[in-house]
C-alpha cells in the first residue's frame, strides 16, 4: 500500500508519500507544494495541480487529508476549508479514496498526545521513517497524517481478522 499524507494550508500544502509493507513503512517522497502570495484562487490551483501532478508521478493507492484546524481566525480557517477541499479534489479526480483525521487523532496516534506539539511531531516522525534528518514541519505533519492513516487501517483490519476467528 502507498499512502499520501496531506497538511493543507493555503500558501503551504505539507505532502508526506509511505509505503506500508506489513507494520513497516518507508518514506517515498516528502515536501511541501509552495502556492506564494499571489490571488487566493490562483493558490488553490496550484495546490490542486501540485497534488494531482504527485499523485500521477507517485501512485499512492489512498490518501489521508487532516481536517480543518479551528481557530479564532474565522477568516484563517475558511480559506484552510478550502484548500483543504482543494486538496480533496484532486485526490478524487485521480480515482483514490480519501480519509480523514483531526490534528490531535494524528498526534495521538504518533506521538501518544493529542496534544503534542510540532517539535515532537517532527521528532517521532523522524524516528518512526528513520529519516536521515527532520523534516520540515509541513513536510513532516503530512507524513504524520500518513501514519496515523497507516495505523488506523492495521487496527481495523486486525478487529476484522478477530471478528473472522
């Protein structure tokens, strides 16, 4: 299975690409899709083209988005819907199927607090791939959503394996 770990944001779009073989999981590719400062919509395209030229490039098999972080910045918080929609399209326009996972699921599920902060979150990214070096935090928290998504479908396909015996 190839999973694509997406952090949406509107100027910077975090991407993290594993590959899960059995418990272990490999980094394929990891950056960020840089939208700039130019109009907002002409942002969201570049967000939208960027993931869909990964996806083609890479393969990925599922995608995991984190969902919409809210703020007290209703503004903030609406143009991250939309770029995480962005980010959702693409993804179903290539044909894969799309999870889900608040930031303090994915924290939960890698650092063991769904409070964690980011230094911890690029820490045991870090050491659970065996990077070479820290990521970048937009780099890393979509890696992170990509593990979270990886651990959530070994824990359900091991309930379904108990539920079969």
């Amino acid at each position: 299975m190839r999973i694509l770990g997406i952090d949406p944001g509107s100027r910077f779009t975090g991407f993290g690409i594993i590959d899960v073989r059995g418990d272990d999981a490999s980094l394929v590719q990891q950056g960020v899709i840089r939208a700039g400062d130019g109009e907002f919509t002409e942002r969201l395209g570049i967000i939208f083209e960027g993931l869909r030229q990964l996806i083609g490039e890479h393969a990925p098999t599922e995608v995991a988005v984190e969902t919409v972080f809210i703020s007290h910045n209703v503004g903030s918080a609406l143009k991250l819907g939309q770029a995480r929609g962005a980010a959702v399209c693409a993804a179903i326009s290539m044909g894969l199927p799309v999870a889900e996972y608040s930031p303090r699921s994915v924290k939960q599920a890698i650092v063991g607090r769904g409070s964690a902060d980011k230094v911890q979150v690029q820490h045991m990214v870090t050491v659970l791939l065996q990077l070479p070096e820290t990521p970048a935090e937009d780099a890393a928290d979509a890696l992170a959503v990509a593990l979270c998504h990886q651990h959530t479908r070994q824990t359900v396909n091991r309930m379904q394996a108990l539920r079969k015996s």
